[in-house]
C-alpha cells in the first residue's frame, strides 16, 4: 500500500469500522436483508432504525421521501450496506448509546456485474437522500501514509475513539467527518479502522463532492417510540416484537409484512422452495449477461466450493404475478468459510471474468417461459446475448492491487469480545486454567506486547475469578456479558493510570436486559461471536531462544502425507537415539501397527512416560489433530515439534504437485506395508489424493504459520531437490485429471471407498494409468529427490537445535505492532567512543570526568530522542515514519556534564533534502547517569549549566555521527 501511494499510483483510504451488524437494503420489494439470512428480528430492527433515519432527516417530509427511496432503489436496481448499531441485537464491544445505521456500500446491478459506487459517490448519494455517512480519510503522499501506519502502530494496544480520530485527522491528506460521530453515539470503544486502496483521483474527486455537496440540514420531527421502548413493550414473543417494529415504521416505508410473516392467513405457500429451483436455473437460458455471469458463478460454486450454500425461496412480492410459466424467487449464496474467498479468488485470476463472490450475497431470480415478445425485448437490451466481458476485467478482484484491503482492530476493542465475551464457553465449560491457555494463545496470535500480556493476564485472571464465584456453573449470556463486564472493567480502570489506559473506557452502562429483542438459540448474525462450544486451549509453546526444559516430554508429529517418509525417520531415530542430541528416553508409536484410537493411545502413553520423547508415527493432517496434541501438551506437561515435508506448495495447498507426485511413487515402490498401502493396493492413488485434499484450502505460508502459532517451531524435512527438471507433462496431466475426479466422487459420496461410487470404473481406469505413467518416469521421479540420509541428517539437526534453544520462529507477519513508544535516531557507541576519547585529550575536565566512569562498558547503545508519545502525541512520532531505516547524519555540538548526568547536545542534518527537526526542546544524546538517576533528567543539564552546577564544553568543529532512524 505504502508503494502503490508514493509511486502515485494510488491512494489509501481509511474508515472507521462501527461495531455492530450488517444490514442490507434494496427497496421494500427488493428486500431486507442481514449477512446469510432475511424475514428475521435483525431485518426488523434494520428496517425500523434505516426508517427512522428518514425521520430524524426529513421531518415532515419524510413519508413521501421514504415511498421515494423505495421506488427509486427497485427502479435502478440498488442496494445499500450498512453497519448496523444497536443495544438490542447483542453485546459487541461497547453498548452504544444511541441505535443508528451508517452506510458503508452502495450497488447497482450494471451491465455485467455489481457496480459498487466510490467513497466520493456514496457520501454524495448519502447527502441526496440524507442518510448517515461514516468517516473517512484520504492519504495520498508518501509522508502522510507511512504516517498513518505508524500512529496504528502507537495506537493499536491503546486507543479509543477520539485520540484515534484526532491522530488521523492531522496525518491525513483529507479527512471527511461522519454525519454520526462514533463518540457521541456509539462511545469511546473502537472496533478498528479499515484500510483500503482506491484510485489516484479519488482526493479530487472527493473534493469536488464535498464542494457540490454540502452536509444536509437535519428537519427533526415527532419520531415516535424508539427501537429500545419497543423492544422492551414487546418481550413476551419475536412475531410480537418483529411486528410492532414493522408497523411502527409505517407504511409509507414498509407497506406489508411478507418477507417475514409470508401469508398468515393461508398456509398454500411454504417459504422454502424446492430444491428443483437451482438446476432449473442453471439450465435456463440466460435473459441477459448478469443472468449468464450469475449462472457461471453459481455452476462453478455448485461443482467444487463444499464451503458455500445455494438457497432459493419464494419472492412473496411477486405471488400475484405467480404462474407455471413465471415463477419468482429469491436466491440466497452463504459462504460459510473464509477459505472458500480466497479459493474462488484463485479461480478469478484464471477466469477474469468470473463475478465476484461477495458476503452478503442475494438475488432475485425469475424463471419464465419467453414467448416472441420477450425474446425480441432481451435481444434489444445492450448486454443481451453478449459474450463479451466488456468491463468486468476492470478493477475485478483478480486485480490484486485494485482489491488491497486490511482491517485494522484496537486491543481496548478486542479484549471485551474476544478475550472476555467469546472465552467465556472455555471458562465456564472448563476451568481457569483452560481459559488462561486460550487468552494467551489469542495475544500469542495477535502479537501483543509483552508488557501488555502482563498487564491483561493480571486483569483477565481477576475476571475469571471474579464471575466464576459470582456466577458459579450457570454460564455468562455471551448476548449480554456487558452487563457484568463493563461494572468490572470500570472497577479495575479506577485504580490506576495504567489499568485506565489498558481498558481504554468504561462505565455509563446502558441496561440492555429491559429491550433485548429475542434472538433465537442465541444466534450471531455478525458472526464475530464464536458458537457456544468447547475450544481446545493451546498447548504451552515453545518460548523462542529458550532450550525445551529437560522435565517435560516432547511429541515430534507428522502433519504429512503417506510417503512422506516418516516411518522411515522414526526408524532411523530409533536405531541411534544420540541423533537428537537428547538423553531423555525415546520411543514411538507405528500408527498402522495400533489398534483402536490412536491419539487416545499416544495420550495413554504420555501420560505413562510423561518425560520420553514420543515418535507420533501417523500423519496429522488437520486442525482436529493439531488441537488434540495441543491438550496433550497441557495436560501432560509436553512440548511438540511439528515435523512436515519441505515443499512450494500451491496457492490453495502446502504441498506441490511436485511433493504429491514423490509421494504416490514412494507408496508404489514400496510392498508388504503394515497398514496395506503399497504397490498392491488397488487404490492406492485414491488414498493419496484423499490425504492431500485434507490440506486443501491453506498455502504453505498460511500452513506453516498456523503450526508455529500453534506449537512454536516448525522442522522442514528436505524432499525435492532444488535443481531438478520440471515435472513431465504426462505425470502432471494424471494427477490434475485424478483430482477432477475426486472432487467428483467426493461431492457424490463423501468419503465413500471408489469401488462403491458411480465413478467406479473411471477409477480402475485412473489406477492403472497412475502407475503406467509413473512407471514410464520412474527416472525423474528418483532423481528429483533429496537423499534420505541427507533428510534425516537435516531433520535431526532442527529439533535438536529446538531442544537446545537455538531455534528461532521465522515471522508470522511483516509488521511488529503496538510497541511504539518513541522515534529515535540509534547511533553508533563505538563513534561516540571515539568522540569523547579525542574530546578528553584536548581538554582536561572532560577527561577528569571520564576516568572512572568506565563508558566503554556502561555504554553499550546511544540514540538521539526525536518524539516521545507520552510528550509529543502520536502524531509527532508517527510523522517520522517517512523516515524509517534511513541514515541521519547527527552533528555533536556540545558535551555536558554534572555530578550525576552526562550527555551530547547534538543537531539532527538533512534526510532526503529535508531538514529533520527534533521534538525535543533540548536534542541531546545520554551517555551516563548515576546510580538511581532516570535517563530523563538529562534533559535538565541546560538547567543546570544556568545554575553553574553543570559543565559545557564545545565540540569545535562539530563532530557528525551518522545514524538509522527507528521506532522504540
């Protein structure tokens, strides 16, 4: 982001995230709808505050401008996004003390594909039609960018909404307020900032907005009851509540009620439609090209994406037009998973002209019989029959740079939800301990800082305590946590600094149990609510440059795939323990040579020989797995040691087509295999390929960082050689047609043998042309790999370097978040040595003061303090962002000193043209002080010297030691 802004090519846009919930709106017949669902409470609590806005804009007006917003979405086929805030529909971070909606995204259904508006265009729709905008910023220089990621940096582990929105608002380029301030109605609790890339033009194009646009007026009127008055009337039953939302909203905004209630009075139509609707759409002929690219998206989602559900209803809008020959329906696309984003992505950079997948994802469908007249009506339309992608190429997801996206979360925020609300299933189905484990495990991830750590386990150790004796073994609502959250965190806040700047704000708790609407089975529509369930703690990780202490046990594991060669490596370990470098006992454990269940085993031996190292001999190969050794870990005081093949991966899996391909021709060779997966099975490619789609959805980055976030260390054990031939086409072409078809055969039957499928014969027939083709490149396939001897030689050497603490994690992440305290420039103590040696030889009291002060030994680092948080804001250190790692010549001027202090005043030089300005009334740098003297108080030494209790001597000329600037 950062270079795509200094080239010019680009500009960064940054909003603020409202906690809440996502509310979509397309007109009244277009729909309502939350993230994966519509007709429910959170659609009423939408539609009921989105009318209310209209109330609180246009006063009297506001009925005709409600029936006009209406009408005017349906006609141009719109729909607007909108984060939805609300005391009523569940706890996030902070009840907010008003209930409002901010629109976050707007949409029409162009020619070919959603057409999503810029920033610029939503605000100016958003002042049209007096409807609430958030605030956003523009960054558009390299200086006011790198800027921006460095008050993040200072910020994250501390920050509220208003030093937050002030830092911004100085770094910026552009800084647009919102029409709602998050401080005055939701509160100082913010939930992060989202970091976007846009065009190069947009600061023009927003200016000219604003200009043409001024912020509208707001008319106030009579609103009514408000959403939490009537919540609180209506608490007997959900039907009541939805109701009087509906009606209190009026009809001019909401004429009926059937997408919630469909038709009460008559049970002849079911609001689920057959299961039929879908291929009859996929085999309809498209009407026009969005028809078309939508069949294309939802053929290919159908056929390989297990993470999406297709959903189709009855359009109760349309019932009047209903015949058997025109049939209305709405159609609902629920990506469940994450991963299934980042798959379909994939398939985008190699069909550019796929639509893209969205969350929140809903479509009106209408399937008819087309006689002479409608055919002649779509053969006019512009887009009709067109193969063309025209602009969907342009700006699509496939273009990697156009979609750069982060989301920038505040620690005040994520304690109270993931840390308090979402640890709440392990604390009360648990015990304490398990809940220590999970939120260190989530400030492992996050990467806090250490300080942090200590400062919240401190505070979270006295929350379990505190609601496990209040509430004994009847769980916390996770709905309403906040109600005995927010008194203890206010209580804890009151005594000290420190804890008020951990918790960031509390108190002024707004009572949500009196108008909480009734949501059903405690359900989440957000989804940043974890289901009640049990979560595996995470075991204790190995400390990074500690050794693993001898007293505890060690399970080395296999995250592999049959032919990976770890029953050789365990043999191989075995035969020779010193291998490992380790006097502990080893013993391992054959996964095909136990009966019953294998981990429960591996624990039974844990728990026997609790101080061994322990051989897993059985691939591990999902979070399942990993999860249970983690418990083992803590139960049984061990550490682990994931032990995976080296590989390239592919963008959806860790291991190459290349590794998957040594590993079938390793399972080929082999014969007489105790768990009967050699050459004599008949489907021993099958088994393959079932193994590698179990890893199927992580790249090797993502896949190696899990298990060092997991167990803190990873071991790579060397597979390919490097310098090898590309693998041959024939082999390359089996494998690939051996995948189609199992993802056939598996959307099919499961897990079902491939004998008892439909595909039965297509696989004898794949078997045999596996090993024909192996066979027939059985030369390549020898060659390309590593040596065993040389991959255990290897393997040996990392864990014993891991046992003996010299192992240290590769990072999971570029950036080294929230420990930003200060800007300085680090100097080289060797020069400045130097300096003071000469210094001493020219003057006599120079050198009468350094006799014993030993500075050679004492001195061993110095730095110039250009901008302290605590002093100078966040804004001035983050200012020197522009300047990371860059060299800074430091002219030393002047040496003072008193009894207790000793420093260099000293004169930042020029950094790229620029003359770089210290925020220090007197930059200097501190070379010594007494025993029990802060470093700070060298900052009174021109004091001093006024007093005549200082001495000044001059560095005549000045002496320049260049420098790297840095963040402290």
């Amino acid at each position: 982001m950062i270079e795509l802004v200094s080239n010019g090519l680009a500009t960064m846009e940054v909003s603020l995230k409202h906690s809440g919930s996502l509310f979509m709106y397309a007109g009244h017949e277009g729909g309502a709808y939350a993230k994966n669902s519509y007709g429910n409470i959170y659609t009423a609590v939408g539609v009921f505050v989105l009318g209310r806005m209209f109330r609180e804009a246009w006063g009297s007006q506001a009925n005709k401008k409600q029936a006009d917003f209406n009408e005017f979405l349906e006609r141009n086929r719109m729909c607007i996004s909108m984060e939805l805030v609300t005391a009523v529909l569940g706890d996030h971070g902070q009840r907010p003390c008003e209930d409002y909606v901010v629109v976050t995204a707007v949409t029409e259904l162009g020619c070919g594909k959603p057409k999503f508006y810029s920033t610029p265009d939503i605000i100016a729709f958003c002042r049209k039609w007096r409807l609430p905008t958030n605030h956003v910023w523009l960054f558009s220089t390299r200086k006011s960018v790198t800027s921006f990621f460095a008050a993040y940096d200072a910020l994250c582990e501390e920050g509220t909404a208003t030093p937050v929105c002030k830092a911004l608002d100085e770094v910026s380029d552009i800084s647009v307020p919102g029409s709602k301030d998050h401080i005055r109605v939701q509160g100082e609790i913010l939930e992060g900032l989202v970091a976007r890339i846009v065009s190069r033009k947009s600061s023009e194009h927003m200016e000219q907005v604003l200009r043409d646009y001024p912020p509208p007026p707001v008319e106030g009127a009579d609103l009514g009851p408000s959403l939490r008055e009537i919540c609180a009337a209506n608490r007997n039953d959900e039907k009541q509540q939805m109701k009087a939302l509906l009606e209190s909203i009026g009809t001019s905004f909401c004429p009926n009620y059937l997408d919630w209630f469909g038709f009460e009075a008559s049970d002849s139509h079911s609001r689920n439609a057959d299961g039929s609707v879908l291929s009859k759409f996929l085999q309809a002929r498209p009407a026009d090209l969005s028809t078309a690219k939508l069949q294309e998206m939802v053929r290919l989602l159908k056929e390989k994406e297990k993470d999406v559900a297709l959903k189709c209803y009855h359009n109760f809008h349309k019932t009047n037009s209903l015949s058997s020959d025109n049939l209305h329906f709405k159609m609902v696309i629920h990506v469940r998973s994450d991963k299934a984003f980042r798959r379909y992505q994939n398939e985008m950079r190699n069909n550019p002209g796929l639509w893209p997948l969205y969350r929140g994802f809903f479509v009106d469908l209408n399937l008819f019989k087309a006689n002479k007249e409608r055919v002649v009506k779509f053969s006019k339309e512009p887009d009709a029959g067109s193969g063309s992608n025209g602009d969907l190429t342009k700006d699509g997801l496939a273009d990697e740079d156009a979609n750069l996206m982060i989301k920038l979360k505040f620690l005040t925020y994520k304690i109270r939800t993931f840390l308090i609300r979402n640890g709440l299933s392990v604390l009360f189905n648990k015990d304490e301990v398990a809940y220590k484990d999970y939120y260190l495990r989530q400030m492992k991830i996050w990467h806090t800082s250490a300080a942090k750590q200590r400062e919240l386990s401190k505070m979270l150790d006295e929350w379990a305590v505190f609601i496990r004796r209040k509430h004994g073994h009847k769980k916390l609502s996770s709905v309403t946590y906040l109600s005995e959250a927010e008194p203890f965190l206010e209580r804890y806040a009151k005594r000290s600094s420190k804890n008020q700047a951990l918790i960031g704000s509390a108190g002024s708790l707004v009572r949500a149990e009196d108008f909480m609407a009734i949501i059903k089975g405690g359900k989440d529509e957000e989804g940043d609510l974890e289901p009640e369930k049990d979560i595996a703690p995470s075991s204790p990780a190995m400390i990074v440059k500690e050794a693993v202490v001898k007293d505890q046990g060690l399970i080395i594991f296999f995250p592999g795939i049959p032919g990976c060669a770890k029953s050789a490596l365990c043999k191989e370990i075995l035969t020779a323990p010193g291998k490992l470098g380790d006097d502990r006992p080893i013993n391992s454990l054959m996964g095909d040579l136990i009966k019953g269940k294998y981990w429960a085993k591996v624990a039974e031996e844990r728990s026997k020989k609790p101080y061994s190292i322990l051989l897993a001999d059985k691939n591990a190969p999902n979070e399942e797995v990993w999860s249970r050794i983690e418990h083992m870990c803590r139960k049984t005081k061990a550490a682990a040691v994931p032990v995976v093949p080296d590989s390239e991966g592919t963008e959806s899996n860790p291991f190459s087509l290349d590794a998957l391909a040594v590993f079938i021709f390793r399972v080929l060779q082999r014969a007489n295999h105790p768990g009967n997966l050699d050459k004599s099975s008949p489907n021993a490619g099958f088994v393959l390929l079932m193994f590698y789609n179990l890893y199927d959805g992580k790249n090797r980055k993502e896949f190696e960082a899990e298990l060092i976030e997991r167990f803190g260390s990873v071991v790579k054990m060397p597979l390919l050689e490097s310098s090898r031939p590309p693998l041959p086409e024939t082999v390359r072409s089996t494998l690939e047609e051996g995948l189609n078809l199992y993802k056939l055969h598996s959307k099919r039957h499961g897990r079902a043998e491939p004998t008892k499928g439909a595909y039965a014969k297509e696989w004898v027939k794949w078997e045999k042309q596996l090993r024909d083709t192996f066979l027939a490149n059985a030369e390549h396939l020898n060659s390309s790999q590593v040596p065993f001897e040389v991959a255990v030689e290897k393997v040996c050497e990392q864990v014993k370097a891991i046992a003996k603490g010299d192992y240290t994690a590769p990072s999971t992440e570029k950036r080294k978040l929230g420990t930003i305290v200060f800007a300085a420039v680090s100097l080289p103590v060797s020069e400045i040595i130097h300096l003071l040696d000469n210094l001493g030889e020219k003057d006599p009291r120079v050198e009468a003061f350094l006799k014993d002060k030993n500075l050679k030994s004492s001195l061993t680092k110095a730095h110039m303090t250009l901008a302290h948080k605590g002093s100078h804001g966040v804004t001035a250190v983050a200012n020197y962002a522009l300047y990371l790692h860059h060299d800074v010549p430091i002219d030393m001027c002047w040496l003072l000193f008193s009894d207790t202090l000793a420093a260099l005043e000293a004169e930042p030089g020029i950094v790229d043209g620029e003359k770089l300005i210290s925020k220090n009334e007197w930059p200097h740098v501190t070379l010594w002080t007494a025993e029990g003297v802060a470093p700070k108080e060298a900052n009174k030494l021109p004091q001093l010297h006024a007093q005549g209790k200082a001495t000044r001597v001059q560095i005549d000329p000045p002496i320049t030691i260049t420098g790297i600037l840095n963040f402290f």
